[in-house]
C-alpha cells in the first residue's frame, strides 16, 4: 500500500495572523505574523502539504459574508506568493453554534477529513497547530496529532521542536 502524504494543517487566527479577540474579516484588521511564510516554506521543503483550517462563524452572525473571507484568504496567498511560498488549501467553517451543531465546525473534524481524502494524507504522519483546544480535539478526532500553541507565537521554533523541519 502507498503511503499518504504528511501535512501541517494550521489553524488561522492566532496561528497565521495576530488574533485579535474578536472576528477577522477586514484587510486592515488582518496583521500576518511574523514569520508564518518562512514556516510554510520550510514544511513545504520538508516534504509537507500545508493546509489552513479555520472556524468562521461570523459569517453565521450575518457579521460579514463569504466574499469577505475570500477575499481576506487571497490577501494572504498573495502575501505569501511574494516571499516564494503557498498554501496548498484553505478549508473553512461558516457556521456558529447557535445555528444548530455541525460537523464541519472544531472541534468537528469533518475539514481535516475532507483534505486528507481530497490530497491522499496519511493522518498519522501529519499535524496540526492551533490555539485553541478544539483546534487540537478536532485534529486527535482525524487521527492527526495536534499541538496546542499560545496564540501569536512564532512557528518556526516550534516545528522545528516537533519535528516538521
């Protein structure tokens, strides 16, 4: 049998851009952190997809919609193409709790199931990095292992302590 791929699936806010405490959706709010595009190549040079899995629930608040998002995500693989690096995917929940449960939503793992089926993931060769213990529930749920990070905090040192580069 073929071995899948490994990945290093991140969480967005706290982990990719300064969390801020309340919801992100506009350009002038959303501050990528330092560093976030050397990690992201040096997991790709590790032989690592990289993949983003974020809960949006604002856009079930009615605070903001789709297209905000969007467009906040291709402000981000610009910023990211413009120092020689991408995102392999970004995977997305829309929904808040109030609305009913669901399954996409962390610390559901539905997102981290649908890419490792979509790009052939060995779970068990991959991680997952957020701030937020539902970031971490979610990923143990898909067979991933999860590390839980303060938020903001660089992520170089700490896949270079885990092992990803």
């Amino acid at each position: 049998m073929k071995e899948g791929r490994a990945a290093l699936f991140l969480d967005r806010d706290g982990v990719i851009n300064r969390e801020r405490g309340t919801h992100t959706w506009k350009l002038e709010d959303f501050e990528i952190l330092p560093g976030v595009a050397e990690a992201v190549k040096a997991a790709h040079d590790a032989g690592f997809l990289v993949i983003v899995i974020t809960n949006q629930s604002g856009i079930g608040l009615g605070l903001y919609d789709h297209a905000d998002v969007e467009r906040l995500h291709r402000y981000l693989h610009r910023q990211l193409a413009l120092q020689g690096t991408q995102l392999d995917a970004v995977y997305y929940c829309p929904h808040h709790p109030s609305q009913g449960r669901c399954l996409c939503r962390k610390p559901g793992s539905l997102l981290l199931e649908r890419a490792v089926a979509r790009f052939g993931i060995d779970p068990s060769r991959s991680l997952m990095v957020g701030d937020r213990q539902r970031d971490v529930d979610a990923a143990n749920s898909a067979g991933i292992r999860g590390v839980l990070v303060p938020p903001d905090q660089l992520l170089m040192p700490m896949l270079k302590m885990e092992g990803v580069i």
